[in-house]
C-alpha cells in the first residue's frame, strides 16, 4: 500500500478539468501571439513542447530559435516554420528592436506561404495563415527601419540571420520613378491617421511605404515594398539570395510568385494624410479669397499622378476660401473603389476663390485642354477626352462655365460698344476674349454640382459680403484691364464696374450679370449633368419643406438645376462633400460613366 501512495498509481484527483470562463477570453487565448503580446501563440507553444524547446526559448528565445532551424531541415513542415517566424519575431520585440530577429522572422514567414519544403501547402483557413502573413508584414517593415523611422536606403546589402545570411538585391521597376527622385521611404504603419473617417488599405503582402522627393520639395509617392526569397530552408546557412522590390501602390497590384498570384499591401490613406500633414494648402484658404493678386500665382490644375491614356480624369473644384485639401475626405474613399483606382485618374483645381469667376473659370479651361493635349496629342483617347468635372459652390460656376458657351452679346450691352471699339493692348483684348466669348471644353462630358448656387447666394447679397469683397485684391492684369475699359467708356459705365473689379462675391450676387448670362447659355449636348443639393434641416421628402429650404449659404431653388439625370437631396450644411452620403453619390456617378464609356463601341 505504501508503495502505491508513493507512486501515486492513481489515487490521487485528475487536474484536467474544464473553467467555463466566456468564449471573449477563449478566443483572447486563441488568438494570442507574438504581433501583439509578450507571448507566443498556443500554435508556436505546441512546437516548442514537441521538440522540447519550451524551457530553452524561456531564458534565450534566439538559441530556441536556432535550434528549432536545425530541427526543421530534417522536418520542414510548416508548423515548424510558422512556429520559427514567430519565434524570431517574439525575439526582435523582446531585444530592444532587434533588426534581424524581424527580418529571418520575414524570411520563415515567406518560407510558410511560398516555401516548397513542405509538400502541403497552407491552409488559408488556418489562423496561422493570416499570422504569418502580417508576421511578414510587420517583420519585413521593422526589419529595414531606422531610428528615425525611415526606410534603409534601397542598396544591395547582406543582412546576417540566426543561421545564414540574405544577400539583398534591388528591383526598383515596378516603380514610374527613380531612386534619383524618391531616395527616401517612411513606413505607413509608423502613423496613426488623422482627420480621416476611414483607413483604407489594399490587404496582401509587403511594407506600405510614402516615398519622400529626394529636393525635398512637397510631392509624396505611394509604394510597396516585397522582399522575395530565391532558395529554401536548407539554402539559408551558405547564404540565400533575396530580392528586395519596390512597387508603386497606385493601382492596386499583384506580384506572380511560383504558380500563385499575391497581391501586395497598400494603404494610400496613409500617403494622402502625410502629404496633408503642414501642408501649406491649409494656408491658402483664406489668402486665395483676400489675396487674389499674389495667391493667383497658385492657380493651378493638379494631378494625383501624371496623366495616363485609358483612364478618365476627374476634377475637383473647391468653392470660396477653400482649398483641395477639402476633398481629402472624398478622395480618400474613391480610391478605396478598385474600378475607379484602376480606370480614374484624379485632379484637383487650386484657385484664388476671390478673384471673377470668369478669369478662375478661364485658368481652369486652359490647364485642362493643355494637359489632356499633352498626355493625347492625337486626341483620341476615349479616357482622357470624357472628363468628369465635379465641383462644389464656386466651384460649380467654374464647371458650369466649362460646359457652355460664352459670346460678347452681354459685354456689349453692358458697356455700349463692341471689343474693338476700345483702344486695349492686345494682352488685354485676348484676355477680355478668352474670358468671356468662349467655347464649351470638349473633352468634358460630365459634370455634377454640389451646393452649387446658379441664381446667386443669399450670403453674397448681405452687407458683409459687400464689405469683405472691398478686401479683396484682384491681379494687376484684370485690375489694368478693367482701369483701361472703364477709363475708354464715359457714361456708359456699368454700375457694378464704378467702384472696382467685381470679385466672386459681387458674381455670386443672385443680382450678377455673370449668372443671368449663365442661366441663358445652352449646355453643350454631350454633357451629361447631376446635382447634389443640401437643404439644411428639410426633409427631402416633403416638397413644402425642400422648395424654401436652404443650406445656410444657398437656397435650394438657387442650387437647382434643370436638365440634370439626377438629383440628390441631402439633410446637410452646405460644406457637405466630406459626407458620405454625398461621396457615395459621386462614387455611383463615377462608375455610371465609367460604364458608360465601358460599353461605347
């Protein structure tokens, strides 16, 4: 008997039992692992216990790792090299950031997903699967980050690991750039964002980059960085050869890697919130309204990425002291769409918002048709001759004055006498010309109006209105011109002319000659229209309610349009394009006219 009470021969309480504790702390335990925790995953542990590693990778993770290395030349499967990724990942986030333990946990991660040494390949289902590929991810990403954050300069290199050693090449072609422009990276995942709804990112393989300009002026490119293994397991301790490759994250993209199609990691909300962080956009609000004589330097068409045939240009135009940085919201969601990443290519108007209408109008008619003509001197690309003008408030009066025609009928009731009646410099007549007897753009062929006011706004009708366009400097070529005519016509002045050059505000009078002309041009027939009205707290479906509403700066019956395929009444404040209900909206429009112009012959 005493024997067996010292044998313990099974007279004592069994200790496995069950602790119903929840099914949160459950999958809390399940879901454990080194990305996010000072512990391995219970997948990682179960290799450990297997081969006896436990206690050794307790006191020198490195050594477990090393050994569980030799252990799976003779067992590759990929448990072991899961279990090898995460290991080396738990040791670079225990040793002060240690580089290498990131990379060879980058290195077993690509051998779980790519490596052939194991004749099964991964379950997509397992959890595993989805670790190994943010352990890739993150590892890859810390691996080749410096103190300040940036990425290591993009060279050939050989980098050491627990066993072996990688010998780096660069492959920069799947980038429109050189390393001479963008010598310098950041990772996105450093940042947390701000200012925008939504993260948008393209989920797959590789380190999300911002690509910095190597003058160290403004401009900002997105990348992915991948680095991929050429040999396996056994090939690590003579040395493997790797390929570090740099793609752009414009488009959403794969790589071919053996008989798989990977697509690559992308987040563009991270390079938009960069390029926005201190930017001097934010500056330009008010001086583009006040100062139109300097800021008018500043007028200028931009695109996200140089013009490409095959793809649709889509404008954005800012109203009154504003700048593109408000559509930021707006863009940020478009480019989460595939279709539209892939077949729209995206610009934006910066304007000096008070300077006439006409001349921002004039600016903007100009800069469009030089560079689709320079992108399509032939002109005939489907994609780059169908752009699509979205513009908001003043914005919309731009967009309305590209899709008509002006004439000289109203210049010369309101002054007496014809153009050439009057003694101008020939600078000053073209100028005159180009800016009001004018020609609908064609290769605009849609158009959508947000809060756009086409009879005037009850806000520029007030007195304060009227001060502040006193305020308002307007540019020494407009201020001449106008000095000249008004100078060359004695009695015949127009009253709005008395005083000074009228500025936007005076033009978004409902009083304006410039929208009475408007509202009596024809709309060039290949252009398609829509209209997004904000009607402030009405409901969009009673009629009594809509037709006094107002957004707080335009009633709905200035903003109304005739002649539109659609119309979307929204329960907003007139600074509504960062809503979504309004961003879904364009983003509907947008694919209807990519459709479009899909099924065209």
């Amino acid at each position: 008997m005493l024997a067996l009470l010292v044998g313990g021969c099974g007279i004592f309480e069994p200790t496995i039992a069950v602790d119903r504790v929840g099914s949160d702390r459950v999958y809390a335990t399940l879901n454990r692992t080194a990305l996010v925790s000072d512990e391995v995953s219970a997948a990682t542990g179960a290799v450990l216990h297997q081969y006896s590693l436990t206690e050794l990778s307790h006191y020198s993770s490195w050594e477990a790792v090393q050994a569980l290395h030799e252990v799976s030349l003779d067992e590759p499967t990929r448990e072991n090299l899961f279990a090898l990724a995460e290991l080396s990942f738990h040791h670079g986030r225990q040793h002060d950031e240690c580089t290498y333990g990131f990379l060879a946990s980058a290195v077993y991660a690509w051998l779980y997903l790519m490596g052939d040494e194991d004749p099964v390949p991964p379950n997509p289902y397992d959890r595993r699967f989805r670790w190994a590929c943010d352990l890739y991810n993150s590892g890859l990403q810390r691996a080749f980050s410096q103190v300040d954050g940036a990425y290591q300069p993009f060279a050939p290199h050989e980098r050491e690991l627990p066993v072996g050693r990688l010998k780096i090449e660069l492959d920069t072609t799947g980038t429109p750039w050189t390393q001479a422009e963008f010598d310098r990276y950041v990772p996105g995942d450093e940042f947390l964002l701000e200012g925008l709804s939504l993260r948008m990112r393209d989920s797959g393989l590789g380190v999300p980059l911002v690509g910095i300009r190597a003058d160290g002026s403004r401009g900002f490119v997105p990348a992915t960085a991948l680095l991929r293994l050429h040999g396996g397991l056994e090939d690590l301790s003579t040395g493997v050869d790797a390929t570090l490759e740099l793609h752009s994250a414009y488009d959403p993209s794969d790589v071919i890697v053996g008989d798989s199609v990977v697509p690559l990691e992308a987040d563009l909300s991270a390079l938009l919130a960069y390029s926005l962080h201190d930017s001097p956009l934010w500056k330009f609000s008010l001086a583009g309204l006040f100062e139109g004589s300097r800021a008018v330097r500043e007028n200028r068409l931009v695109a996200v990425r140089p013009l490409v045939k095959g793809r649709t240009p889509v404008v954005f135009i800012h109203g009154t002291a504003s700048n593109p940085a408000y559509w930021a919201e707006m863009l940020n969601t478009l480019l989460g769409d595939p279709e539209l990443r892939e077949r729209a290519q995206f610009m934006f108007f910066q304007y000096a918002s008070g300077n006439p209408i006409g001349f921002s109008a004039l600016t903007l008619r100009q800069q469009l048709a030089e560079q689709i003509e320079a992108a399509d001197p032939e002109g005939t690309d489907p994609g780059l001759n169908n752009v699509v003008l979205v513009g908001h408030s003043q914005g919309g009066l731009l967009v309305r004055m590209l899709i008509s025609d002006g004439n000289m009928d109203w210049f010369e009731a309101e002054l007496g006498k014809s153009l050439e009646d009057f003694d101008l410099p020939a600078e000053q007549e073209q100028l005159v010309r180009d800016a009001i007897d004018y020609r609908a753009s064609p290769e605009v062929s849609r158009a959508v109006f947000i809060s756009t006011p086409h009879r005037g706004s009850y806000r520029a009708a007030a007195w304060y209105s009227r001060m502040m366009a006193k305020f308002i400097s307007v540019p020494g070529q407009i201020q001449g011109m106008v000095t000249n005519m008004v100078g060359q016509s004695g009695q015949q002045v127009p009253k709005v002319l008395r005083n000074r050059v009228p500025t936007s505000l005076d033009n978004m009078d409902p009083s304006s000659p410039l929208l009475e002309r408007l509202s009596k041009a024809p709309i060039a027939p290949w252009v398609s229209m829509h209209s997004i009205i904000a009607i402030g707290d009405a409901d969009p479906d009673d009629p009594e309610q809509v037709v006094h509403a107002d957004d707080g700066v335009v009633e709905y019956t200035a903003a109304w349009m005739p002649g539109v395929e659609s119309e979307l009444l929204v329960s907003l404040g007139h600074s509504c394009q960062e809503n979504p209900l309004v961003i879904q909206e364009v983003r509907r429009i947008l694919r209807e006219h990519l459709a479009v112009l899909r099924n065209d012959p």
